[in-house]
C-alpha cells in the first residue's frame, strides 16, 4: 500500500454501488442506479441535482431510513457500520451516536404539542446543555423560549431548533435535506453561516441536500450532481461550477436565476422531462434533453471519470459543459407582445389594515397587525413584485386582494370585468383535488360552454403550457412537480383572468423548472395581457418577471419603484439587508 493511501482519512461515510428501487403498481422504479459518494470528517458536501435526481433517496439511505419495501443493492458504510446489513437495532445506535438530520419542513420533525426545551432535553439530557445548544446555533434568549411551542417560533428559529437537536449528539454527520428552500433570504443566510459553524466548531461532516447552486456555492467544499439517479459530476464546489465538464451541470448553471440575466430575453432552460425512474435507458440518462448528444451517447452509458477542468470526476463521453453553455445561450429568445388588448385588471388597495386577534385559552398570544396602512395601484397589464420576510404581510395583502382575508379596514376596488382574480400556490399538488383528473378541474372553470368546446378549451390550454394532450387524463399526484405547476397555471388562464396573484410559485422549485415557470409566466401575461402580483423571496425573480417591485417590512411597505432601479439603487436600509443576504455562485477565479 502507498504511503498517500496510509494517510488518507477514513471515511465518515462511504457510498459504493448504491441501487434503490421501489416496487409501484406492478412497475419498478429506480431511484438510484448505481452511486458511489464518500464524504471525509468535517467536509461540507453540496448535493444538487433537479427534482427526481434521487437525492433525498440518497439521504434517507445514510440515514438509514429508507422503508422496509425499498430493494436495495450496494453498500452504505457510516462511521464503520455498514446499513444495509445492520438490524434495526444497530441502525438507532448509529443514529444516535454519529448521526444528525435537518428537513425541509421543521413542523413536520417538531411534536406541536410539546414545548421547544422538553424536545431538545429528550436528546440532550440536561436544561444546561439544552441552553447551550440553542445558545450556539443563535436563538437569542433560550431561557424564554424553553416555554414556547413550535408554532409560536418563525421559521427561521423553528429550523434552528431543529439544528440544535442534531448537534446535540455530537454527530459525526448531519444530513440536511433542503434545509433553506422554504426560508427568505435574510434567514437562509443566517442558516447557512450556522452549517459553517457547525462544521468549524463541532467537527461534523455535512451532506447538504439543495437545489439551490448559490447556496451549495456558499457552503459547499465540494459538490456532487445527481441525475436520473447517477452521479453525473463531483469534485471542488467553485472549480465545478466555474467550469463545469458534464453538460447536466453546464446546463444548470445556465438556467440559475441571477441578477445578471437580461430582462428582455427569456431564461435559458433545459427541454424535455428528466429520466423517469421506470426507464432503463442504455446509454448516457441525459442524452434525450442534452444539445450536444452525439452517437456513442445513446449507445453506451459514460462511467465517472478524471476530467482536467477542475480536478474532479464527470459521466460524460466528450465532457461537452463549455459547448452545452453556448448552446443554450444560443437559443434563447427575446419577449415578444403577442397580445394586442392589455386586459382592463389590476386593483387599487388603499389605506389597507389586517388585525389577527391573539389567542386565548392554554396557548395564548397577543393581537398583531399583519397589515398596516398599505396603499398599493396596479394598473391594468403590469405585473408587481412583492418582497420582504416571512411575516412582512405578503401573502395577506395578496389574500386579501384574492378575497380570501377580509381587511380590518381600507378598501381593495379591483378593475375590467367581475372576473375574481386567479391564485397560483406555492404547493399545486395541495390546490387539486386528489380524486379529480387535470382534465375535470379544468373544464370546471368553462364550465358554461359546450362539453365539446370545453374538450378542446382543454386541450388547447395544455398544448400552450407544453403539456400533452393525454395529462388531462391523470390526477396530480401522477404528474412531475413541473408539470403539476404548469397544470395550476393552466387552470388559471383557461379562462384568462384580469389579475393573476401568485403566491411563492417557484421558491420549491429547482433551477431549471423555476426558469421553465417564470417564462411561461412571462409568455402568457404578454399573449393574454392580465394584469400580476407576484409573491417571493426570490429578488433575482422578482426582478425578472415584474415591472415594479415592492418591498414589505411589518406589514408595511417600505420601498417600490422600478425593479432595476430598486435592485441597482437601493434607497431603504432593509432593501440594502435584503440584497446583500442573498447568496451568488461564488467564482474559483
């Protein structure tokens, strides 16, 4: 044995060979087809990769927390023990010895019934050390939230509880799933300086799970691409990125909504769906959405090899990144108006106030002013942006607006026709009804015309979002994130509103589906002329898809004008906070 190989460190997780496959109505669904990852102590890794990639099957698997169904082939070795062979009994002495888990959605990990320091002393022992965590992953005053129950918490401080139950082992690796998609961007920013600390004074390895670049680019030593359950690309965070060698990565990069994206052109995107997990496809997974497929691609499926772009390893026959990058610039089109009526929408909000009552009884709170003396014009065809923190009354004004929240006082007057305005949620798949096909929630809103105009009303629709014909025969839950995104949009413009609200459509989206969406949404206000307001924590977005941005602190508006000039000469201190916590994909060079 070598020398360089005695010196090399063991491991704290050891990924080799890793196949995961489900068994759903009779089919055989790969999640993973074969991974290999090691991650060494006290290295911060960066796993991205769009929906459906595998990569929370990834996780789960080192975690030891994929179901009894899933048929797994492969090892997964964690500080010495290999999970796959290990009992059930020997996978909860891991977990609690050397493991730690962050989700996505801190509420679903949290007892509501149980006070935040009774959760924390469960796993730490002691009210000292329960002070000590949450004291060092930045809860101001813990003596006081000991008493507090999750919903009492925002969700930044809900994150960081949960933060502090996984330190509070002393785990050799934390895996966080999406850690920061649901959070703005002043939070994420202090969550993301907290895995730092983490790593830096605990000593534990981190595998971040994000579909997020910037944010992998911030934290990250080093990244690994997943796509169609195959590691696509993996070496230094900065260099890959900076020189991506995979088309895959290349073409991600290109898709990532940034402030340097030209307003008056529509996003690069990648075409075509990502490899549905019941394929067995024999050459390269990215071959049929790939511009720069050649022959050998379809034939013979690339293994992970050295590439001298930055160091690191790819899965590509002609390490075609640079290529796959101009390409898509090439083919990126300029706005067009196609329409040639601007709607008679939009709404006037004048002197607007929302006053939520506290509560009474075992969990009592104080009333607070979710909205407070808000005036806002949207004039008929123009889409605004508004932006700010969780709690800064964004979603209030836009349900208010919608008429789902009635003010305390102030008025809303909405223009053109008595067509309500259209809602566009965060989460589509909640907004159908389950046992209801695309087809069926769509005809309901043309439900005035003929059945055989409402079939073609239908598929019509379908067609001018990029869906085939045959989706209006499924439910939602058959459909990919993307499409069930594009299906809600569809129901909101098959009878074209005046007004189309759109509450955080793209802040769970990867990058090249939330540029996907926000050029449809672009296409479509300028094809129908509607009139939007357009909820998100996204500033890049927000600048891309609206002609004014307004940006909300406590209920109030702070700051509106112009996007570019908002983003470029910012005015109020809180926009300055807003921008600078934003995080950009960090260059090597």
């Amino acid at each position: 044995m070598s020398p360089v190989a005695l010196s090399r460190p063991v491991a704290v997780a050891d990924v080799a060979g890793l196949r995961v496959s489900f068994t759903r109505n009779g089919s055989q669904l790969q999640a993973l087809r074969g991974v290999d990852l090691r991650i060494e102590p006290g290295e911060i890794v960066g796993l991205v990769g769009e929906s459906g990639s595998g990569k929370t099957v990834l996780g789960l698997s080192m975690l030891g927390l994929l179901p009894h169904a899933a048929q797994v082939d492969g090892t997964v070795t964690v500080d010495g023990v290999e999970l796959n062979g290990a009992d059930d009994s020997a996978r909860r002495r891991l977990r609690q010895r050397a493991l730690g888990a962050v989700f996505q959605d801190p509420m679903t990990s949290l007892d509501p019934t149980m006070r935040i320091g009774r959760q924390v002393h469960e796993v730490a022992g002691s009210t000292a050390e329960v002070l000590r965590l949450l004291e060092a992953v930045g809860i101001p005053d813990g003596q006081r939230r000991l008493r507090d129950f999750p919903h009492e918490l925002s969700g930044g401080l809900r994150q960081r509880v949960m933060l502090a139950i996984a330190l509070s082992g002393r785990p050799k690796l934390v895996i966080a799933d999406e850690p920061t998609t649901a959070l703005d961007v002043t939070v994420q920013a202090q969550v993301l300086t907290l895995f730092r600390r983490m790593r830096d004074e605990f000593g534990c390895a981190i595998l971040l799970v994000t579909h997020d670049l910037a944010v992998a680019s911030t934290v990250a030593d080093r990244i690994c691409v997943l796509y169609g359950g195959l590691v696509s690309e993996v070496g230094p965070v900065r260099s890959v990125l900076d020189r991506p060698a995979h088309p895959y990565t290349a073409a991600l990069m290109a898709s990532r909504i940034g402030f340097q994206a030209d307003r008056d052109w529509q996003l690069p995107i990648i075409a075509g769906e990502p490899t549905h997990p019941a394929s067995n496809p024999t050459g390269c997974n990215f071959a049929p959405r790939c511009p720069a497929v050649a022959p050998l691609c379809w034939e013979q499926r690339p293994a992970l090899a050295a590439v001298q772009q930055h160091g690191g390893l790819a899965a590509c026959h002609y390490q075609a990144g640079e290529d796959v990058a101009r390409m898509l610039s090439a083919v990126v089109a300029p706005w067009i108006t196609t329409t040639s009526k601007i709607r008679e929408g939009g709404a006037t909000v004048r002197q607007l106030s929302v006053r939520f009552p506290g509560r009474r009884g075992l969990h009592r709170s104080e009333s607070f002013d979710a909205l407070s003396d808000v005036n806002l014009a949207v004039a008929p065809g123009e889409a605004i942006a508004l932006v700010g923190e969780s709690g800064s009354g964004k979603t209030t004004l836009l349900r208010v607006i919608a008429g789902l929240q009635a003010p305390t006082s102030g008025s809303v007057t909405l223009g053109g026709s008595r067509r309500r305005p259209q809602m566009v949620f965060q989460d589509a798949g909640s907004s159908f009804t389950p046992w209801l096909t695309i087809g069926q929630h769509l005809e309901e809103r043309v439900a005035h015309l003929p059945a055989t105009s409402r079939r073609e009303r239908v598929l019509e629709v379908l067609k001018r979002l990029g869906l085939p014909g045959e989706i209006a025969r499924a439910r939602a839950h058959q459909l990919s994130g993307g499409q069930r995104q594009r299906a809600a949009l569809a129901r909101t413009v098959i009878e074209p509103p005046d007004l189309l609200l759109c509450d955080e459509p793209i802040s769970a989206l990867d990058a090249s589906l939330a540029a996907t969406v926000l050029n449809l949404l672009g296409r479509l206000r300028r094809e129908l002329g509607f009139a939007m307001v357009f909820v998100t924590h996204d500033l890049a977005a927000a600048r891309l898809v609206a002609d004014r941005i307004v940006v909300m602190k406590g209920g109030r508006i702070v700051e509106e004008g112009a996007s570019d000039a908002v983003i470029e000469r910012p005015t109020d201190p809180y926009t300055h906070t807003l921008l600078a916590s934003v995080p950009e994909v960090a260059s090597c060079g």
